[in-house]
C-alpha cells in the first residue's frame, strides 16, 4: 500500500482551503510555468493554452479534495488516468510529471510553507504511480539515467571538453524521446511514438536543433539500450528503428 506523507489533518484542510481559494492565480502560475517550454505552443498553440488553464484548474480541484479525503493513493489514481489520457493526445508522461512539477513551484510561491511543503509532498508520492507495469518500464526505471549518460557519450564531440551534462538540451531532448517510446510500448500504441519522431522533425529546427541531431539521439538512445539493458531492449530498439523511418518521410521532399 502507498505511504502515506506525513501531515495532521488540520494542515491538509488548510492547505486545500487555500488552493481552493487561490485556484485561478495558481492556475495561471501552472500554465505561465509549462509555457516557458516551447513545446506547448507549438504543439497546442493558444487554444492549447485556455484548455492547459482548464485542466491546471481541474487538477488543483483534484489535488485540494484529495487532501480533504487524506488518501494520497487517490492523487495516484487521478494522475495514471489522467496520463492515459494525455498521451493518446500527443503529450507523453514526462509532460505529466513536469505539470505535477509545476503546480508544486505554483505552491510553493503562493502558499505558506508548511502547506506548500504538503501539497508538493502529496504530488512527489503520486508522481511515484505513474510507472508502468510493463516489462520494458519496469526494466529502464532503475537504469534510466545510466541510458541517458550513455547516449550523451555516444553524441559526445571528440575534444570537447567537459563530461556530458544531462541537464543539456540534448539530455532533455533524449528523455522526451525515452518517454514517448516508453509509453508507446507500455500502451502496445507503436503510433504514439512515431507519429511523435515525424512531428518532432519538424519542431526542433524552430528551436535551433536539427534533424540530423534528431536521428543521432535516436540512434544513441538505440546503442544505450543496447549496452543498458540487453534483454529488455529489443522491442524499444525496434520501435526506435521505425521512429528513425518516420523521421526519414518526414523529411523527404516529395518526388515531383
């Protein structure tokens, strides 16, 4: 069963009190936050963003009633759905943890600290139930990182100084790659992903990236799966391999 995070409940009444009370400047912090990643707007544009307002709302809804019920694992429920969700709309669940993410900054602006501290508490267990049970998820969660660092070695420029940083753009760019392949397998949805590497194509030369450093992280991700997790790879690498075709058509002007 979930732990449960420690807090009396006069503090969890209080602290969904307050978000209750302070929803719609909570919500527009939310949004503020996810919109500084670039992704959003080209993706969902401004109607992408009235509905973001709306669901930032809906979850805050969720997350004061919950704490009122004082069943975290109700968060968890609320957060695996709404992921299913999401996913089959072009997001993956790394967008969901970076909203749950958000809402804790909005918190942790905005309330006294002790209720901040609660909500956000509530929000880090919750985020632990979005975990698939399928064999390939379950395989790369305790390796994640090492995959991560062994693709950056693999696009590391020869002479360049200094260790690959995992919090560079091409280390960001190769988690949400990690996660919409994860979520493409754990939901047997193989489209998910490369409808995702076509679209991505297209969106990473408006924000200084390239396609050809699109097909060099996913053939870095490919070796680092490969070396990471040899009897969990293979169906990732396999997905990966149509990714790198999709990204191809994308590409390919056609014949006249």
């Amino acid at each position: 069963m979930q732990a449960e995070p420690a807090a009396d409940r006069a503090l969890l009444e209080r602290t969904a009190a307050t978000i209750l009370a302070q929803r719609t400047v909570l919500a527009e912090m939310v949004v503020a936050e996810m919109y500084r990643n670039p992704f959003w707007q080209a993706r969902y544009g401004d109607r992408g963003k009235i509905r973001a307002l709306e669901d930032a709302g809906l979850n805050l809804d969720n997350l004061a009633a919950v704490l009122r019920l004082g069943i975290v694992a109700e968060l968890g429920y609320h957060y695996r759905w709404l992921r299913d969700v999401l996913v089959v709309r072009g997001m993956c669940s790394r967008h969901v943890q970076e909203t749950m993410g958000a809402i804790c900054l909005a918190l942790t602006a905005a309330l006294p600290a002790d209720q901040a501290d609660t909500g956000c508490a509530w929000l880090r267990v919750a985020e632990g139930n979005l975990l698939y049970d399928h064999p390939f998820a379950q395989a790369l969660a305790p390796r994640e990182a090492a995959v991560i660092l062994g693709a950056l070695q693999r696009l590391a420029v020869p002479g360049r100084a200094g260790s690959p940083n995992s919090d560079s753009r091409e280390g960001q760019d190769l988690r949400y790659h990690l996660s919409y392949l994860t979520d493409a397998l754990a939901l047997d949805r193989p489209d998910l992903f490369t409808s995702y590497a076509a679209w991505v194509a297209g969106f990473l030369p408006t924000v200084g990236a390239t396609v050809a450093g699109l097909r060099a992280g996913l053939q870095a991700l490919n070796d680092a799966l490969a070396a990471e997790l040899p009897a969990a790879a293979p169906p990732a690498r396999d997905l990966l391999a149509e990714g790198l075709r999709a990204v191809d058509r994308a590409t390919t002007p056609p014949h006249s």
